[in-house]
C-alpha cells in the first residue's frame, strides 16, 4: 500500500496506522523535512542488505533511536540471486533467481517479513535509491552481468519487472519516465541529491583500463548528468549531499 499524503505540516513528527482487510497494523511513525534556517540535520545511512548473506541487527539498532531525521538506502536493498548462489545462511524466496514479475514481489515480500526491516521502517522515513541487485548483479542501460538473454529472455522485460515491483514496495514517489533521480531540502541547511547510476544512464562496465579511461563514457547519462550540474549550481543550502 503506497499512500500519498498532502497537507502535512514541515519539521513535524507523525503518527500513522493503516486498517485494512480486517487487520489493523502496528503504529508507524515518521518526520517531515523541515524548512528555513537549520543547525543540524542527522541520517542513518544503509545498503547492501543481502538476506541470504547477513542478518539485520544495523537495522534494529537504527530503528531504536529516535535523533535521525531519515534513513537513506543506498541501493542492494533486495538480491536477487537464487538459493546458495551468494549467501547460504538463509534461503531465499523464490528459491531461484528472480527473472518474473512475480518472482521480484515474493523477494520484497520476503524481506519485509523481516521484524528489523519493519522496525526500521516504522520509526523512520526512507530516502530511497536503487543499485544494481534490485534488477541483477552488474545491471547496466542495456543488460546485466547476471543476465543470460538466451535463456532468462529480454533484458527489458526483466528490468521492467524489477522497476515495477521496486515501485509497489518501496517509499519512493514514481515518475512518468521513470526516472528516481531528484532533490530533497532540509531547510537552508542541506540539499541532497539522490541519484542514479546504475540504468538510467550507465555503459556496460569496462573490460580493461583503457576502456575505462575512455572520457566518453558515462556513469549518468547526458540528461542526469546536466541535471546534476545544475542541482549543484543553482542550490544555496549549505552543503549539498549526494547519494
């Protein structure tokens, strides 16, 4: 369930519930970002959670303070690997590789099974962005490292299917061209710049040095590029942080 909520009052602590289906859920709680002068500003900040490799203890820790104005997660939030391909302390879910639709949904459904991802989610708000596990390892614009076109079908589909699941699941606003780059103000104190760099804009990762020496390559893409360089020119916060 994503809900869009307007009228919110800035630099304010909320509480919210949802009733559904006959259920009630527990009690979340949540921070809006504040405006005008600022002193301070603190995050948590996270990644790479693999479920098969590592329990999540960070997560139970930062779900237990109450000075953070956010979490930001900088991507791997999911892996997609199937059982015992990277990791065997737990098993996945699906047992295999996510490919489908489906497949990306039972492993988001399987993570948020999880009591300290709930924890960290109902204590605080997420500033989200994707990596390249949340499709296959080594994704790029065009293709994966762990992707077999020949047998797991087109790279297309499959990204669309992460996206769209990565969209049902996560806290994030979606756009009509599907971009999740954006920027986000804490007051005149901080700008943060959250970006893509994995298949809004990325070539396919380099094979010797002098391709990666190559000027022409690119991490972005030309349009987030540019529009990096004016998030950075134009703000008059006092630092500008990018995720």
């Amino acid at each position: 369930v994503k809900v869009d909520v307007t009228g919110l009052t800035a630099g304010r602590v909320y509480h919210y519930r949802f009733r559904a289906l006959g259920f009630t859920s527990p009690v979340g709680r949540t921070k809006t970002a504040p405006t005008g002068a600022l002193a301070h500003a603190r995050f948590g900040v996270v990644s790479c959670s693999n479920i098969a490799f590592g329990y999540f203890h960070s997560y139970r820790n930062l779900a237990a303070r109450d000075d953070l104005d956010a979490v930001i997660h900088l991507g791997d939030y999911i892996y997609e690997y199937g059982n015992n391909e990277y990791g065997s302390l737990r098993q996945n879910d699906p047992p295999h590789e996510c490919l489908s639709l489906d497949d990306y949904r039972r492993r988001y459904r399987q993570y948020h099974r999880e009591a300290e991802l709930q924890a960290i989610h109902a204590a605080h708000p997420f500033v989200v962005v994707w990596d390249d596990h949340e499709f296959a390892n080594d994704a790029w614009r065009d293709g994966a490292q762990n992707h077999m076109p020949m047998t797991e079908g087109a790279w297309a589909d499959r990204r669309r299917a992460a996206t769209r699941a990565y969209m049902e699941w996560m806290p994030i606003r979606e756009q009509a061209d599907g971009r999740i780059y954006r920027r986000l103000q804490w007051g005149d104190l901080l700008d943060l710049v959250m970006l893509d760099t994995r298949v809004w804009g990325r070539d396919v990762q380099a094979r010797d040095a002098g391709a990666a020496a190559d000027p022409a390559r690119q991490l972005l893409g030309d349009a987030q590029e540019r529009w990096l360089i004016e998030q950075v020119t134009t703000s008059r916060a006092r630092w500008k942080v990018i995720g």
